[in-house]
C-alpha cells in the first residue's frame, strides 16, 4: 500500500473518531437537558466536548454538530420534531446506558480500608432521564442501592463521581459521604466479598 493510501486512510480513520465524538456529546448534551433546540445543541455539545479533549476541524462546528444530529437521527437516537426540537429515544438512551458502561471503570485496591463511599442524590423530575442513567450508571459500576436514591460502595470513587457530574450537569444535586459505620453492614461485606479484607 502506499504512502499516500495509508495517510488517506488514516485521516479517514481519525474523521470518524471525531464525528462519533461529536454523536456522544449531542447525546450527552440531550440527557443533561431533556431535550434543546437545533440553535442551544451547538453550544452545549462543545461544553461536553471540551471536557473530551476535542480538536476541531476545519469545517464550522454547528455544520459538523448539524451532520452529528442528521445521523442520529437517521439510527433512531433522536427525534427532531417540525420546529427543530431534538429528544433522545429509547433507543437512544439505551446508546448512551452502552458509552456510560464502557466509559467508567473503577478499580479495586487489593485490601479495603473500611471505609463506605455513599452516594445520594435529589434529582428534579424534568430531568428524569438524568436520573434513571446515573441509576443505571451507579449499578452498572458496582455500586448497592441502599435506600430510595441512596447508593453505596467500598472504595474510592471520587474522581468517577467526579466525571459523573461534569457529563450529566450535576452538582449540588449529588452528595458523596465517606462513613466509617453502617448498621448492619453485614449483607454488603458478603456482596462485596469484603469478610476479613478491611486494612
């Protein structure tokens, strides 16, 4: 293959890398939102793709923003009704329920320092996606539902929690506690397979 065949395909590559990032920040930028305007997805998809690290290209970013929606659109992602108001779908959701799975590891120190990490949150019912994916995202990573919008987990989470609140527009509405006591912490030592691990 040529030098030349191999530059076209690697700028053809990295084309592609960028607009499936434009696609993830549209639909980043619709949950947090419920829902924008074709005119309000431009400026905050580049509030998310900022956090992404993103390069722009040549080309105007409402033009690339514009083609990113066309193609949701056209894989069922997104509805865009007469007056230009785009809606995520469930497929749609269910896309972004797949990036959030792949985005967010956490890692498990070898010994646990017995210690809780207790995630709750008050979500407003106009933003129920938000709060049925980061549901959805919490149980995905490990985390236990404890009680009504009470999570919790053994180790260290903050920096995932972190990142939880930049892409979903979150702040005052999660609350991260550190508890040295559970009552009757018996049942998440077993789930967590934690029996005689604490430092």
């Amino acid at each position: 293959m040529r030098a030349s065949q191999v530059r076209g395909l690697k700028k053809k590559k990295e084309r592609k890398n960028r607009i499936a990032v434009v696609q993830k920040a549209v639909l980043y930028a619709l949950v947090a939102a419920g829902g924008l305007s074709m005119a309000l997805v431009a400026p905050n998809a580049l509030r998310v793709l900022e956090q992404f690290g993103w390069v722009k290209t040549k080309r105007p970013f409402r033009f690339t923003v514009s083609r990113s929606v066309e193609r949701l659109e056209k894989a069922r992602l997104v509805t865009v009704d007469k007056k230009g108001f785009i809606t995520l779908t469930k497929i749609g959701e269910q896309r972004i329920s797949e990036i959030e799975r792949a985005d967010y590891q956490l890692s498990i120190p070898e010994k646990w320092d017995g210690k809780w990490r207790v995630v709750s949150f008050d979500i407003k019912e106009k933003r129920k996606k938000v709060r049925e994916l980061l549901r959805w995202t919490l149980q995905s990573v490990g985390f236990v539902h404890l009680h009504h919008s009470v999570w919790v987990y053994p180790h260290d989470c903050e920096d995932f929690l972190s990142l939880l609140k930049a892409d979903y527009h979150i702040g005052v509405e999660i609350l991260y506690i550190i508890a040295e006591y559970i009552e009757n912490d018996d049942w998440l030592r077993r789930h967590f397979g934690l029996s005689g691990k604490k430092v």
